[in-house]
C-alpha cells in the first residue's frame, strides 16, 4: 500500500495525481458548503436559462407560437452576413473603447481626491453618486437641452469660448452622436465606479504610506507607486465589470438618439432586444447574444493574462 | 562639507518647515485646485437632478419652459399632494424596501462567504470555477429574460404548482421571486474576492494553525476587515435592486405588490406623460437611495493593516 | 468599532428575515380587484336605455360615468347567444388607460358589467403603455397571458398575424351591439388581419397639422387659411423659414420609425402605396407616385430645423411650443401635450387636417380591443370586450376626466356625429373630420418591420444628404426590402 501523502504534487506536465484531490476535496468540504449557495441559485436560473438560449439559437422561434424548427448553422451564418450586425458590433466596440478608460479615469480622480481630508467629504461623495438614481428620462431632459443646436449650453459656451464658429449638431450630427453618448455616458457611470475604488483604497495599508513618506517620496509619487499598484485587484475588478456592461447597455443611448443618425449609434444590447422582442425573432437573437459573450470572453482572457489582478506588498 | 549631520538630521525629519513659506502658498493653492475642481465637478453631476427637484415644485406647463428654469416661477405642492394622494403609493415603498433589504441582507452574507474561499483558501478546482462563474456573468442578460420568467413560474410546491411545478404560477407575482434570484451576485463575490486578497495571508494562516474553522475565520477575521467592500456591496446591490424596473415588471401584476419604479412607470404613458406627478414621486424615489449611500459610504474607512493583527 | 460593526450585523440579519417573513405573507395573485363598495341594489330603475348600435343615441342619456346608476341592464341586449359560465370566474384584463381611482371610467364599467353578469369578476392588470408589448410576449411564451387586454392595432398585426388571438367573426355575428358597418372603416379594418376580426376598436386618433396662428400673422399669412393643398403648404413653409434668425415653417425627422411614419401620408396623398394590393411582397414604393411623394417629403428639409433631425414628434414639441416651427404634423394627441404642458401657447395654434394633393389620407392609430387564444374563458372574455365597445361606454371611455380630457375618438360613425362626444374638447371636431380620411394599406406583410425598415433607413439617408433626392431613396428602399423580404 503507498504511504498516501499531503504534499502536493509538482505543477507541470504530470497527470493530475487524483487521490490526492480527492483527499483534498474532502478536507475542504466546507469550501463545497460556503459556494452552495452560488451554486443553487446558479443550477435553478442560470443553467436552465443559458441551455435553452443556447439550444434556441440553432432554432427558429417568434416566440407567439411554441413552433421552434431546427434550423442548424443558418443564424450564425446569417451573422456572420448581417451588415447591421457589424456596424452595430463596430458602434458598440467605438462606445466601449472609449467609454470604459475614461470613465475609469475619472472615477480614478474623483475617488482619490475624495479620499483624502476635504471638507464636506461626505457630501461631495453623495453629490457624485447622484447620477447613478437620477432617473434616465430626467438626465435625459438635461442633457438634450445641453446638445440642442440652436440653444444648448454646450453650444453656447463653445461659440462663447471662440472654439467653435457654427453650431455643432451633437446629437443629429453622424459623427458627434456616439462621442456625446460616451461622455453622457461618463457621467452617468463615474458615481458608481468612484465607490468601486473608495472600497477598494482602504484595502491599502496606511503603513505603506507611512513608509514611503519616509523614504522621501511626493504625493505624486506616493499615487504612482502606493496607490494605483495596490488598486490592481480593484481596478482588475473595475475594467472586466465596465467592458461587460458597456458591451450590454443601451437604455440611454435608445432614449437620446433611438440609435441614430443613420444607425451609427445602434449598440449591440438594442439589435439584440429589437431582434428578440420587436421582430420575433427569438433564435437569432440567442445567436447574437452568444457570439457577444464569446467576444466578451476572449477579451476578458486576454485581459486576465496581461493585467496584474494580484496584490503583492 | 559644510553640513553637519546635525542639519541633515533635521532636514529629513521636517522637510516642510524647512522648505518654508512658497511651499506653503503651494499646497495652499493645491488644496483650492482640489476644491475648484470638486465644486464644478458636483455642479456637473447634479444638475439634472437638481433640476428635477425644481420641476417637481412647478406646474407642469412651467415644467419644459425652453431654456430649464432652474428656480420655480410658480411655486406649487400640487404635484405632490396629488402623488401622495393616488392610492397604494405607500405599499409601493414598501414592497421596493421590502426586497431590496432582503437582497442586501442575504447577498452581504452569501457573498463574502462564497469571496473568502475564493481569495484565501485553496482546494481543487477553485479557479476553474471563478472563471466559470465570471463566464456565466457574460452572457448577454436579455436572453434570460423569458426562460428565467417561465422558471420562476415553474417552481414547485408554491403559488398554487404541485410537486411538478405545473398548475400555478409558482414565484411569478410574489416578492419571494424577486428576492431569492438575486440572494447571490457573482459581482458582489466577485468584489469581495478582489478585496480580501489584500487580508494579509499571515493572518489567516496563523488562525488555521491556532485551530480554527474556516467558518470562523471567515466570521472573525475576513468579514470585519471586509468592512469598506460591505459597504460597497450595500450601496450598489440597493440602488441597482431599488431601481430596477424591467424585471419586476415582468413578474409582477398584482397592483399590491408593485414597487415604486412599477408605480411611477404607470404615469408615463406615451406621448400623455403625467410628468407632474413623476417629478415629484420620483424625487422622492431617489430618496432612501441617498439615504443608503450616506449611510454606508461613513464605512469607507481604513481597515486593513500589516501590524497589529489579533 | 467592533461593537458598532456587530450592531450593523445584527440589524441587518433581523431586517433581512423580517422582510422574507412579510414577503412569505404578502397577498398572492389570486387576490380580485373586484369593487369592495356595496353594489347598488339591482331593482333601481334604469336612467337610460342602451341603445343599439345603429340608433343615434336617444336623448335620455346615462348621466357622466361617476353616475351611472348600477344594476338593470338585460343581458338580451348584448349577445344571447354567446353563453356564460356558471361557476363563479375571474377574467383578467391588460391595458394601460385603467386607474384604479374612484372616477375612472373603466373601474365604474367593471362594476356594471359584474351586475350584469354576477357570475364574472374582472382583474385590471395595469401595464405601462410603453412595455405592455414585452410583457404582454413574455406572458404568451409561459402560457401565462391574461383573457383579454387592451393593445395598439399594431400589435394586433403583429399578434394576430402569429394566432395569439381569438377570432372574433363568429362572436361578432351573434352581437347585437357590435355593428362592424358602425366603425369608420379603416379603424376597423386595422382590427383585422386577412378579413379576420380580431379586435374591436375603441379608440383611435389620426394624424393632423397643426400651425401656430401667430406666426402665420406675423408672416403675413391668414391665420383662418392653413393650406389645404402640397402648393399652398410649401409656399407657406416658403415664407415662414428664416434660418438666419432661427425660424422654422415645419419639422422633419429623420429617426428609425418616425421618418417613414410621417411620410405615408403624403405618399398615399400622391396616390402612391408601398405595397403591391395584389402582392404583398412587392413594394412599389418607388413608382411614380412614390417618388413624387418622397421627392416632396425629403425637399422640407429645409424648412426644418437640423437640430431637430435625430428628434421625434415628442421630443420636438418643445420647437413649437416656443413658436421655433410654425407647422407640425402629428397626432390628435398632441393637442392635449400642448394644453397641458404648455397653457402658454394656448390661443396661438390650431389644428387643421393635413394637405391633399390626389386625395386625402391620414394614419390611423387605433387601440382595439383583444381575446388571447391561451383563455380558458373566451366567451366570456368576448362579452366583457363587447360590453364595453357599446356605443354609450365607448363614447365614455373615450372622454377622460374633466381635469384630463382625453384626444381619443371612438371610432364610431354614430359617435362622431354626436356632439356630446366633443364635450370639454372642441378642439378635436378637426380630428373627427380627419378621421374620415384615414387610410390603411390593403396587403398584408408578416414581416412590415423589414419594410419599414428599409423605409426609414432609406429616407434618413436622403435627408442626410447620402442621395441626392428623395426619388433615389424609394428605389434603394424598394430594392432593400425586397431583398429583405426573400430571406428567411
């Protein structure tokens, strides 16, 4: 009888030495336990509901009668053809490229200014958070009047300003729609990110600071070297969570320029919920939505292999 | 060398006061910047909603005066009174408090639990299952919607289904279905894990070797030092459950058991917007949410440190 | 601190399991919405007859809906024919005009209509207007629809069209109320598809032009004289745009859905369809009449603010509103947007039907009236949706309250002629005119949206300069859906 042993066995090439996670297994078992109730709550919604958009996007289905007929390849090679798709795809890509560095910037400096010893911290976080619960018609209201042409405050303060010498058409204009989506959509996400990084700051150790007063370093570099290095694991957590929903929303896009002019703002999230829900063309847009999650996944790879999401001290 | 070790001793040890007085306009100066720069920013962010709370005090033909007016000409409570006057509103505030405490409650629990395996303990599989998990997070959600409603209506044993879950319909219009769904957040393990990597592992493993259960550990150890990511967990899973319409509105139709996002939805109606009484109820929807955040964010504090762990 | 932390701990734990203990005690849904209040006694007199479809109604009218006395209507004069249930049953009813207040019209219907049918308890499910299409889907896929619902013609189509609703043909022929001559036609015939009824109408608007009498003053036009021809409305445009000083003579806008929407009217004007009567896969979009309409359509752009390009006739009121945009063509319901968000300006617009060129024509924006197939209670479904398409109830439905009016029209011949309809709403007597220009394309096309699509993607394209006229537009348009159109 081999003597079993608790060492683990050597990373590499060998074959996974099978009693020895097995023992494991039983050892933590209370791991098992703690992730149970993930799992349930995973088993019940979740694996049904993937399964079956899965299965549907080999289907058709309008979803008014059960008919769904197999129809095989035939959605994913329509996809593969779809000129809407693309410029969807190409839109959507444009909206989060841009979008997610620099709403993650400004949520960056708003939480580290926020988080030093200003007077009226507390409320000065409240009043950045606001975005986040204003309701979506009336920021909508708001920022409609700043983009308007003949009137808006954007307008007025850039020809004011001597930047500009016509007025922009920001929201009718093929080429200013998407950038003035991007920045209302800074706007609207930077409250949210900002309470990401207040959390994840405190996880830095003050001693660190203190250690690095010492050694002589500066604010700047106290950031530089201190903070945005130890924020790795937040800002990991941050750049997956915003690529995710940027890739998904389209709520303010939809009520400020119905996905105009021209489409060139029509993101990926509205095709899909058009092609479900208004066109009745439920397996297609299973179809969609599982090629979204493969680009989604092959980004978020290649994120994981080339952003540090670990803390060493 | 004309400095002596005595001067040098002092110049590290006060470089400020020996910089002296330009240094000072400096960080003064510096300090203004901050401030300048935090004003006009909060002036940007709260505009919209700053203009809602005015439009909620003016009659609705005042309302959408071109350019915003920003201070009400005629002052009026009407809006208001008539909100508060339509029936069920309370109900409506209270059923939205009525899950969004539960979902917090449950997930602040389930979370950091399910978190803490992943960031401090080691056992086969652990992270091939966070990645699964993260995969499942990115799957497009609008393909859930309708499988996710008829589950829900599915479910056995309650609502009126027997044991096969058919006959009823189970977790539809219930506050049960609205709560137990969302009793765990991949995000919200997600963010505790990331958290609890910076608990010293020295710590942890000094509990194991005194000989206490993982549980404990968790309980005593990871959880209090989790405090800023609790916060977090509280303040986003509110707002994001508080404000959530799409859903809810799937799976409720019973008038009693309509949250306030359901209930104000119910004034918008297409192109005969009462815009009245959606200014005023939904300025006072934003309300607990504001209340939630200043109460959590005071947790945003310091906790973890390298000395002194016990 | 750890004191603090474990008080936070505690209280959360105990508001956790106290809010799943009350939402395990919350009323469930077989909770009716049926009227506490005592009904009235059921031998009081009736005030009013009912009369049937095709009289006028007599002069000894139902006072307003907050009166109505309950009780003493005979079922005869409905559908004898269709017959109830016995056991007591609850209907459900989707629809997003129901209030639940004490005044509202549908709840007082409700309550008649359980008097008349003791037997049968109706359950309001109130549904945004805006997302009752989602839901209303959703619930179909779980088998979990209510019995009937209150749904826009277009979604009827679309519904229909895919066997989500009951037939109506056969309950219609046993009615003594629903006179299917009664209904202005091209209501009616947006209530069916392919000949097969599948809705009744019970309310519905048209689209009209409104003009700020103001400005037509100011230019030296007669405020009484809005045109009524394609000349007259652009020499008016003509002379009411100043760009320079940002005065505007009409609104365009070139946004998914609303571009091509507000062009059928000046294509069926020139006499043009989009598609084939005898071919609904043809589009003829592009023959002559088509072109000239959109030639027409996509040259006022100049009259037009550009701003307002990637806007829609909701969001650009506020142009008119200010007096910016002199004419605005849009629904009845944007005289009540007008009244009610903008008091103002009341006194200085008008309304008037749109221009003709061949003939007149207008859209039609109807609600109708539904049975969905999943019903256990069709029957009885069809008698609740019959009781309130009676002309009396229609004509009350149709008015709102007297803080609110309403710009709805009941879609009948006989209340359109009647003044009370008109009551607290003089503005809309334009509208009932208009009205009897609406039009409705002959074909029928499962797959409309890839037509529209093609339309309005087509059209905006044009208004952004991508073709030199609104003539090329149609033919990529045509070509582009009926590309589309052969696909799967």
């Amino acid at each position: 009888m081999a003597i079993s042993t608790l060492e683990k066995p050597k990373r590499g090439k060998e074959p996974i030495n099978w009693r020895y996670t097995f023992r494991q297994m039983r050892k933590q078992w209370s791991a098992y336990l703690f992730l149970s109730p993930w799992f349930i709550i995973f088993a019940i919604f979740t694996l049904f509901s993937v399964g079956f958009s899965f299965y549907l996007s080999f289907r058709e289905w309008n979803i008014l009668e059960p008919a769904k007929p197999f129809v095989g390849l035939d959605n994913y090679i329509r996809l593969f053809q779809d000129a809407q798709f693309y410029q969807s795809l190409r839109n959507t890509l444009l909206f989060t490229g841009f979008g997610v560095p620099l709403g993650m910037a400004s949520a960056l400096l708003v939480a580290l200014l926020l988080n030093t010893k200003v007077h009226g911290q507390s409320l000065f976080r409240t009043l950045y958070y606001i975005p986040v619960i204003t309701p979506l018609v009336v920021s909508a209201v708001i920022w409609k009047w700043m983009y308007q042409g003949d009137y808006g405050l954007i307008n007025y303060y850039l020809l004011k300003l001597g930047l500009i010498h016509e007025k922009l058409l920001w929201l009718a204009d093929p080429n200013l729609a998407m950038p003035a989506l991007i920045v209302m959509g800074v706007w609207m996400g930077t409250g949210g990110t900002m309470v990401m990084y207040l959390a994840g700051l405190q996880a830095i150790p003050e001693e660190l600071y203190d250690a690095a007063k010492v050694d002589g370093a500066n604010g700047f570099q106290r950031m530089m070297y201190v903070t945005i290095p130890l924020l790795a694991p937040t800002t990991f957590y941050v750049l997956i969570t915003s690529i995710i929903f940027s890739f998904q929303s389209f709520a303010h896009i939809y009520i400020m320029t119905n996905g105009g002019p021209l489409g060139r703002t029509t993101v990926i999230g509205y095709y899909m919920y058009q092609t479900g829900f208004r066109h009745f063309e439920m397996g297609y847009a299973s179809a969609i939505a599982y090629i979204l999650f493969a680009i989604i996944f092959v980004l978020t790879m290649l994120q994981m292999k080339f952003v540090k999401g670990d803390v060493q001290y | 060398m004309a400095v002596t070790t005595q001067e040098k001793k002092y110049a590290s040890a006060h470089p400020d006061e020996k910089a002296g007085f330009s240094k000072k306009i400096m960080n003064l100066s510096g300090q203004g910047l901050v401030y300048i720069i935090l004003i006009v920013g909060a002036v940007l962010f709260t505009a919209p909603w700053v203009w809602m709370i005015s439009a909620s005090f003016q009659p609705r033909g005042d309302m959408f005066n071109w350019p915003p007016t920003w201070w009400p000409e005629h002052f009026t409570l009407k809006n208001y009174q008539n909100f508060l006057d339509a029936a069920g509103i309370a109900r409506w505030f209270l059923n939205s408090a009525i899950i969004a405490f539960s979902v917090v409650g449950l997930q602040v629990f389930f979370n950091s639990l399910a978190a803490y395996t992943f960031a401090k303990r080691n056992f086969p599989g652990r992270d091939a299952i966070f990645i699964f998990m993260l995969g499942t997070l990115m799957i497009p959600g609008v393909v859930f919607l309708i499988p996710n409603y008829i589950i829900l209506q599915h479910i056995p044993l309650f609502g009126g289904n027997n044991i096969l879950g058919q006959g009823g319909h189970g977790w539809l219009d219930s506050l049960i279905g609205l709560i137990l769904p969302s009793a765990v957040s991949v995000w919200g393990i997600f963010f505790f894990r990331q958290y609890m990597k910076s608990i010293p592992d020295e710590m942890i493993d000094a509990a194991r070797i005194d000989g206490a259960s993982e549980f404990r550990i968790y309980w005593q150890i990871a959880l209090p030092l989790s405090g800023p990511a609790l916060a977090f967990n509280a303040i986003s899973t509110f707002t994001w459950n508080w404000n959530d319409f799409f859903w809810p509105f799937l799976v409720i139709s019973n008038p009693q058991l309509r949250t306030v996002q359901l209930g104000l939805a119910l004034y918008v109606v297409k192109n005969r917007t009462a815009w009245d009484q959606v200014m005023a109820g939904s300025v006072l929807a934003t309300l607990p949410v504001l209340l939630i955040f200043l109460i959590f964010q005071k947790y945003f504090i310091r906790g973890i440190s390298l000395t002194g762990m016990k | 601190m750890r004191k603090e932390r474990s008080l936070v701990w505690a209280v959360m734990a105990l508001l956790a399991v106290a809010s799943m203990l009350i939402a395990s005690c919350a009323p469930q849904a077989t909770a009716t919405q049926a009227p506490a209040a005592t009904q009235a006694p059921a031998t009081e007199a009736p005030a009013a007859t009912e009369a049937s479809a095709t009289e006028a109604p007599a002069a000894t009218e139902a006072p307003a809906a907050t009166e109505a006395p309950a009780g003493a209507m005979d079922p005869a004069q409905f559908s004898p024919d269709i017959k109830v249930p016995d056991e007591q049953i609850t209907l459900t009813f989707a629809s997003w005009v129901h209030t639940g207040e004490a005044d509202d019209a549908w709840e007082v219907m409700a309550k008649e209509f359980h008097d008349l049918y003791p037997n049968i308890t109706i359950e309001f499910q109130d549904i945004p207007s805006e997302e009752m299409h989602d839901k209303l889907l959703t619930q179909i896929a779980a088998n979990n629809a209510p019995d009937a619902a209150y749904i826009d013609s277009g979604t009827l189509g679309e519904f229909g069209l895919r066997g989500a609703l009951v037939k109506l043909d056969d309950f219609i022929s046993k009615s003594n109320v629903i006179k299917t001559d009664d209904y202005l036609p091209a209501f009616i015939s947006a209530a069916t598809v392919e000949d097969i009824y599948y809705g009744l109408p019970i309310d519905g608007e048209t689209t009209g032009l409104f003009y700020r009498t103001d400005r037509f003053q100011e230019a030296g036009l007669d405020p009484n004289k809005p045109p009524t021809t394609w000349e007259e409305f652009q020499a008016d445009a003509e002379k009411l745009t100043d760009v320079a000083n940002k005065k505007y003579g009409y609104a365009v806008f070139a946004t998914d859905y609303e571009s091509s929407y507000y062009f059928l009217p000046w294509l069926w004007q020139a006499g043009g369809l989009v598609l084939n009567p005898d071919d609904p896969n043809d589009v003829i979009v592009d023959n002559e009449a088509g072109k000239k309409a959109a030639d027409f359509y996509v040259n006022l752009k100049k009259y037009s603010p550009a701003d307002l390009l990637n806007s829609n006739s909701y969001d650009g009121r506020t142009a008119f509103a200010n007096g910016d945009v002199a004419m605005y063509m849009a629904g009845a319901w944007f005289a009540g947007t007008l009244l009610s968000e903008f008091p103002d300006a009341t006194g200085k617009w008008a309304a008037a039907p749109l221009p003709q060129d061949q003939k007149c024509a207008t859209t039609v924006a109807s609600d109708d009236l539904v049975v969905f197939s999943g019903s256990k209670h069709p029957e009885a479904a069809y008698k609740w949706i019959e009781f309130v398409s009676a002309p009396d109830h229609m004509r009350e439905l149709n008015l709102g309250t007297p803080d609110n009016p309403s710009t709805l029209l009941p879609p009948r011949q006989s209340l359109l002629n009647d003044p009370k309809t008109y009551e607290n709403r003089e503005v809309l007597k334009g509208f009932a005119d208009a009205m009897k220009c609406a039009f409705i394309e002959p074909a029928v096309q499962p797959k409309y949206y890839v037509v529209d699509e093609a339309l309005y993607q087509n059209l905006n394209k044009a208004f952004y300069g991508e073709f030199p006229d609104g003539g090329t537009a149609m033919e990529a348009a045509a070509k582009q859906a009926e590309e589309n159109l052969k696909k799967p």
